[in-house]
C-alpha cells in the first residue's frame, strides 16, 4: 500500500475549502461594492440634479429660464473623476439646454429615477428629476437630467475586489502553515508510539503503555488487544509444543525398547511379551495424540468461544453411552442420574471433551470393580455436572495442581501422575482449561462416602433461563 502524507492531505482540503469560500467572498464583496458605490453616485447625481432644479425659474415672457451652477457639476467630476452630462427639458419634453442626446430616465412612482445605459459609447449612470416652477397663474412642468460614466466606479470595484483577494491569499498562506506547524505537533505521539515498538523485541507483547492523546487510544487499544491474541497464540503453541514433547516421548521410547527386544528375543514368548507391551505403548501414544489434539482445539479458543445454551442432560446422556463399552471393559459400572433437561450455558463439542476426560479417567483409574456415576443436578441459578468414583482418588497436591490448572507442573513434577493412559493430570488440567472457557472452574474433592474422587463444573445458566 503506498503510504500518503497526512500534512499534504489536511493542507490540500484546507486550500479548496478556503478557496471555495474565498470565491463566494470576492463575488460577494464585489457586489457589495458596487451597490454601496452605486448609491454614494446616486445620491450625488440627485444633488447635482436638485441644484439645477433650485437655479430654474420663469422670464418674463412666461418661459423657462436655465441658469446652470457648474458647481453642482464639479461636485460629481471631483468625486468620481469620471466625464459628466446633464440636459434640462420644458414641458412636454421640450429640449431647453444640455445634452440633446441624453436619453432623459424613465419616470417612476418617485420624484426622482434612477437609470443604467450607454452614452458615446461609455457606460453611464443617469438620474432624471422632475419638478414644476409655478408663474403664479400656473405651473410649468420640467425635468433635469445628470448622468456620469461608471468607468471609475467598476476601477472601484476592482480595486476593492483585489485588495480583499491579496488579504485571502495572506490569510490562507498563514493558516497553511499553523495547519502544518499544528498537525506536526499533533502527530508527535504516533511518532513516539511508533520508536516504542520499534525498539521492542519480537517477544516482547507486553501491553503498550505510552501517553497518547484520546483520539489515538483506541488504536492502542487495538494494537493491545492484537498483541494479547498474539501472547494467546504463541503461548498456545509453546503449551502444544512442550506436551507434545513431553508426553509423546515416553510411549515411542517405550516402543523403540520393545522393537529392539523383539529382534533380540530368543523365544516366542519374549517377541510376543515385548510385541505386546509396544502394541500398549502405541496406543498410549494414540490417546496421548488425541488428547494434545484436544489441548490445541483448547488453546484455539482461548481468544474466545461463543457460549449457548445447551441441554447439559442430553450431553450427559449420550456421552455416557458412548463410553459404557469401555466402562464394561475395564469392568466398570458407568451410570447416570439427573432430570429430564438442564439448560445452561456452554459449547457443545467443548462440553463433549470435557465430560468425556472426565468420565475417561474415572473408568481408567478407578479400578476394576468400581463404580463411576455421571451426575447432573439442576439448581434455581445453576447447573452442576458430576463425575464420581469410589477408586484411590487423588492426593490433596495433585488436586491443588488440576484445581490451578497449572499444566506445566502437573507435567515436570518431580514425581507426577502416570499411568498406561496418561495420567489424571493431564487429561483434567485440560478439563479445568475448558471449564475456564466456560468461565467457570473444575473442582476436585473425595466422593460423598468420602474416598474416590468427584469432579463437579458449575455452568451458568442461559439469561433466558433464568
């Protein structure tokens, strides 16, 4: 992925957005800029128009006299450096002095109109005053016409319009660099958060704990949240690693002893003895395999298993079914009792292991004779399943080991549990793993007459349930 800058980015939208508004700026201070420059011209070309009225009167012989006071025409040539035309008409439109050409502005509700046009060729702008001058008898209407070129009111404009351009071009060029100034600031703690993990080493998942403002830390909560999956996963292979190391290595010993007594057996006998005792040794190799298996699918949801509510009864009863063939191998007398149904929270196939190590190592350590019961007893705010034997148990520091879920140690004790079939400590600290996943615990404790062993997990009811 091609990396983009930030800074440029941020700098790019700010020049357009300015831009875009400055534009809407310009045109309307364009605008406003004409309209108050077109009503200061308005208001002097009516003057001017009003000073000329004041200076008409009538001779003697009853007509208009016109005396023009160019001081009210200097007024307009001093103020707006533009060229100026005026004409006055009698009655009925008769031309009396002026600008012949001059197109008087069309009369209007108003004393006084206003209007735009050419003239020589120039544009101009023209007010056209209408008055009478009484004779005492009557009243002689007339109008006065005064226009001037708005050849200096669009430089006006113009210059207006640049000056507020140059002010927008400053001010843009300014917030450009506070954003890039701002922005470098800003992005200090990415920077800082980045030299953090660059200079950890690869083992090191430890969760980041560097100050960062609040807009950054959810990314470092994600990056915790990436290395806490990550620590799961590695720690998940480590655990498969060192047991499948540990557990695998005794039976394929045991394997390559008995082949070895094999090609060296002087009888029939002794082949078949060491024959036999390999055959032992593989199959505990193979329920070793299935149960490192297990401990993977275990560790693979470590991360999170989605719970469900699932008829603990019907779990129960069937996997105590599938294990009565084996139970009447070893000469044990599996049974079941609890209701009809107890719903709780859980995972089917993970529920399935679990009673299944759990009903496993009680037939295989129980002895022969023994009895084993899978129980299961449905309480107002939880369900309980139950897995009792009156063989030898176990000794309170195994349990204590199981109760931790302390794999490592049940493994490398000094003197750990073993047996042809791997031991309780394996198969239950697996069991209490996937009680965890449950978030609940295994419990280990002597049966009810007070030998054996019973393995009880308190699951959760459904929110549904309850």
């Amino acid at each position: 992925m091609t990396a983009y800058s930030l800074r440029r980015r941020l700098l790019v939208w700010l020049f357009l957005a300015t831009a875009l508004i400055g534009l809407v700026a310009l045109a309307d201070t364009r605008a406003e800029a004409l309209r108050t420059a077109q009503g200061v011209s308005d208001r002097v070309l009516y003057g001017s128009a009003l000073a000329i009225a004041e200076r008409i009167t009538v001779d003697a012989g009853g007509g208009l006299e016109v005396d023009i006071p160019y001081s009210s025409l200097e007024m307009l040539t001093s103020t707006a450096q533009d060229k100026v035309f005026y004409r006055v008409d009698g009655p009925i439109g008769r031309f009396l002095t002026g600008y012949d050409d001059l197109t008087p502005a069309p009369s209007g509700p108003e004393a006084v109109s206003f209007a735009d046009g050419t003239y020589r060729g120039t544009p101009i702008r023209s007010a056209t005053l209408r008055r009478e001058v009484s004779t005492g008898a009557q009243s002689i209407a007339f109008s006065v016409t005064v226009a001037e070129q708005t050849l200096a009111r669009g430089a006006l404009a113009r210059a207006i319009l640049l000056r507020s351009a140059v002010r927008l071009a400053v001010l843009i060029a300014g917030v450009a660099g506070i954003v890039w100034l701002a922005v470098t600031l800003a992005l200090r703690p990415l920077d800082r958060l980045g030299a953090i993990i660059a200079e950890r080493s690869p083992a090191d998942l430890r969760p980041v704990t560097a100050d960062v403002p609040q807009e950054v830390s959810a990314l470092v909560g994600a990056i915790n949240s990436f290395m806490a999956q990550l620590d799961t996963a590695l720690a998940a292979l480590r655990n498969f690693t060192g047991n499948a190391s540990h557990q695998l290595r005794t039976p394929l010993a045991v394997v390559r002893t008995q082949l070895a007594l094999m090609d060296r057996g002087e009888t029939a006998r002794d082949r078949e003895t060491a024959s036999r005792r390999a055959q032992t040794a593989l199959e505990r190799a193979e329920r070793v395999l299935a149960q490192l298996l297990v401990l993977a699918r275990v560790d693979a949801a470590a991360g999170g298993v989605a719970l469900q509510p699932v008829n603990i009864v019907a779990v129960a009863k069937d996997l105590t079914a599938e294990m009565v063939p084996f139970a009447l191998e070893r000469e044990v007398d599996l049974g079941f009792e609890g209701p009809d149904a107890a719903p709780a929270l859980a995972e089917p196939v993970l529920l399935a292991e679990l009673l299944k190590n759990l009903v496993g190592n009680a037939i295989a350590h129980a002895g022969h004779g023994a009895v084993v019961t899978v129980r299961v007893t449905a309480h107002p705010d939880h369900v309980v399943l139950e897995v009792e034997d009156n063989g030898p148990g176990l000794s309170p520091r195994q349990i204590a080991l199981v109760q931790h879920r302390k794999r490592g140690a049940l493994l490398h004790a000094p003197n750990p549990v073993k047996d042809q079939d791997a031991g309780y400590g394996f198969g239950l600290a697996i069991t209490a793993e996937i009680a965890a996943l449950f978030r609940t615990d295994l419990r280990l404790g002597p049966g009810r007459d007070g030998c054996g062993l019973l393995a009880s997990v308190r699951f959760h009811l459904a929110p549904d349930a309850v």
